[in-house]
C-alpha cells in the first residue's frame, strides 16, 4: 500500500503518517493577498456530460502548496521569488519536461534554494536510505531497494538545491522526497511509497509530488491511477482527486501483517 | 550481489519485456490441484504467448468488463509481473485469467481476474487465483493487494484477502473529482 510518511513511524511496513500538507486558512495579510492575485491562473479541459463542447475551467491545483510555503517558509525574507509552473491537466499538451522547479527562494545570507521535481528517477540509493531514516521507516535490502525501484514505471523524486553565493557558484543537491507508481503501461497504475523529509514538511511539497505524479502517468495516457492510504491520509488524497471506495470498490490486501 | 554505491539512475526509455524465469509455482495446498485439471481437460498457460487477445477480451466482456484495444492488451501483459490463464477445449481461448503488476518485491496488484460464464461455479477462479498469489509469494512478494466489486468481496475473502486491513482504503484517481479551486 501506500505509504506517505510526514511524520515518524513505528516499524510496521504498513503504517502511513498524517500529512502536513493541508491547505490552511486563508492568510488576508495584504503581501500575501497580492500575490495570490498575481499568480497565473492555470487551465484545465473537461468533458461537461450536459454539453456537447469541452469547456474551459479554471483550477489552480498547486495554489494551496504556494501559498503553504509562502506562509511557513519565506516569512523571513523579501527576496522570494515564486517560480511558475505548468499545470493545466491537459492529455494532449506538449510532453512535460522531465524537470519541474517548484520553488525557489533566497535566504538572507544569499544561499539559493530551488526546489526540484523530477520524473527521471535519478535516485542514489543510499539518499534514499538516509531519507527513509528520517522518516523512520524500517530499513530494506538496498538490492531489493534497488530492484523495486528499476521495475517501477515511474520514480518521482523532490531534491532541493541549493547555490551558494560564492565565486563558483558551488551547488549542492539533496534528496528530500520520493513517490513511484508501478504500472502495466497501458491501463492501470499504483502509487506507493510517498515520502518528504520532515524538515520540508508543511509546505505543501509533498502535494506538489504526487501531482506532478499524477500528471506524469496523465500524460503516459495511463487512464487508471490507484493507490492504498492509511486512513490518515485518506483525507490528504482525496484533496488530490481521489476517491476512497469508489462504486463500493474495496481494496483487499492479502493476509496482512496486523 | 552487487550494489551500486553512487548515483542510480533508470533508463530513461521503456525497457523491453524480458523473457520471464521460469518460476515454479509450489502446489502445497491448492483446492483443486494440477492433476485435477488436467484430468478435467484444463491447460495453464503462465505465459501471454498463445493467448488469443481477441478471445480474452470476449471474456472481459461476457462478464462486464470493457472491450480493450487489443495493442494497449498486449503491453499490459508484456509488463504484468505474473499471469495465469486455463484453456479448455479451444487452445489459445482463455476460460479464466488473471494477471498481478508489481515491482516484482515488494508489492503486487491483482487484475483482470475473469472465469468464462460457462465454465462458473466450478473453482476456476479460485484455482487461478491461489496460483497468481503462490507465484507472487515465490518472488518474495508478501503485499499482494486487489480491487474488489462489491460482489466478489465474499470470492476473496476465502482466498485470505481482507477488506480495508487497518483502515487502509483503497482509492481511484478521478479527473471528474478535480474541481474548481478558489484561493
């Protein structure tokens, strides 16, 4: 099943953690009311069962996750600078880059930080251990490890990098979230596996992920996108578009381990 | 085995199926065993080599599911992980099937499980079912999970599958669920 871990766990293999994703109440300060008015509205298409034209609707699925880290993360500073983002749901657009900056922000002593999604799966295995430590989930075989990432269909990843404001520009990249989906390449796929390093939690980056997610098996034309949640975060899901039961649909899991 | 140390990257294009091992599956306790079909004129195929496509998605729609484009079928099972289909007296014609996807170890999904109308009622499902699992457990795969209709949930039960274990819920991806967001 799905295991998305914000916050500690025990070390049963199944067990998922509360996100810390969710959005908020509204902040009315004028700053951040101003830069919500400026933010670019993204477009979507959608079939309208009682029309026969495709209308246009507006949504904003990474608002939320803005916002969040405008919120928690930029107060300190005035040097942020929100980086846009394509995110109409469109099936037929252009392919998706393979790289996808989330954020980017500059602290006070002039240290760069971008954050980073990529779909290209470039995971170093022992980044990847370190990360399932802080998290606290049980430690696997790094060659089981390895093989289940090598037979997933697609292997998301969140790094932040930072830039320092020295003369080489010196970068450094750091491992701070995951999410996979297996797949039969056609018609089916699975999330499993979604984490973020809690000192990055809290600013919507784990929703970012698993949209990105998303849009990625969207644009692979896999039309069925499935996942298993704890049900702590059932709720977190279901603000990403998921229904839980879906036709009185039960998922049923093979004697498990509880 | 080795492991590598630095940086692990995929390839970044879609692997080619590979010819699978042969993975013997161990019939320690099946219901109905490999003698018994075969004395009753059945015939299991693990491999999507002599399946007649056209004749699988005949079953997919004798019992309700969609017709499927017969091209997107065959990448489906090139990248199933495990699959099992009986025929009877029409080779290459499927009388149950079933196929999982995974990640080959540490979870698997069962799909597609179909037993022809005509050959109900019989064990066929359950047949094919205990020896997807018992495959899947001989690649060291514990986590095995499927979505069930409603009324099949009794089907899996037996079989030692349980519905929300812990209140883990399983869920769809909606597009229609995607709605208008206000700031």
């Amino acid at each position: 099943m799905l295991r998305s871990s914000l916050v500690a766990s025990s070390s049963s293999i199944c067990q998922v953690h509360l996100p810390a994703c969710h959005s908020k109440s509204p902040n009315n300060s004028s700053y951040f009311r101003q830069m919500r008015d400026e933010a670019p509205t993204k477009m979507i298409w959608r079939e309208d069962c009682s029309f026969s034209r495709k209308r246009r609707i507006e949504l904003c699925p990474l608002k939320a996750g803005f916002w969040d880290s405008i919120r928690s993360g930029f107060l300190k500073n005035n040097n942020t600078q929100v980086v846009e983002t394509p995110t109409s749901l469109l099936e037929d657009e252009e392919p998706l880059p393979q790289e996808i900056v989330l954020l980017e922000r500059t602290q006070s002593d002039g240290v760069v930080e971008q954050i980073v999604f990529s779909s290209a799966g470039d995971v170093d295995l022992y980044d990847l251990q370190t990360l399932c430590d802080k998290v606290g989930w049980p430690r696997r075989p790094l060659s089981k490890v390895a093989a289940s990432l090598k037979n997933s269909y697609l292997v998301a990843t969140l790094h932040s990098i930072t830039r320092l404001p020295d003369a080489e520009g010196t970068e450094r990249k750091q491992l701070i979230g995951m999410g996979r989906a297996t797949s039969d390449h056609a018609f089916n796929a699975t999330i499993w596996d979604v984490l973020v390093d809690p000192s990055y939690q809290g600013q919507g980056l784990g929703k970012a992920l698993v949209e990105q997610l998303i849009r990625a098996l969207l644009q692979r034309d896999i039309g069925n996108i499935t996942l298993f949640a704890d049900s702590k975060v059932v709720d977190f899901y279901k603000n990403l578009g998921f229904e839980a039961d879906p036709e009185g649909i039960k998922g049923m899991f093979w004697f498990p381990r509880f | 085995m080795q492991i590598h140390m630095s940086s692990f990257s995929l390839p970044t294009s879609t692997p080619k199926p590979k010819r699978k091992p042969f993975r013997p599956i161990i019939a320690s306790s099946f219901s109905i065993s490999d003698q018994d079909l075969q004395s009753r004129g059945f015939t299991q195929h693990r491999s999507s080599t002599d399946l007649d496509l056209d004749a699988l998605n005949t079953v997919f729609a004798r019992v309700g599911f969609p017709r499927r484009d017969l091209t997107r079928i065959r990448r489906a099972l090139d990248h199933s992980s495990s699959l099992l289909w009986l025929s009877h007296s029409k080779p290459g014609e499927p009388v149950a099937f079933a196929r999982a996807t995974g990640d080959g170890v540490f979870n698997a999904v069962v799909w597609d499980v179909v037993v022809d109308p005509s050959f109900q009622g019989i064990g066929l499902g359950r047949a094919v079912m205990e020896r997807i699992v018992a495959d899947l457990r001989g690649m060291g795969i514990v986590n095995i999970a499927l979505y069930a209709e409603p009324r099949v949930i009794g089907f899996y039960r037996p079989l030692g599958f349980a519905a929300d274990p812990d209140g883990i819920k399983g869920m769809v991806f909606s597009k229609k669920n995607i709605i208008n967001r206000t700031s």
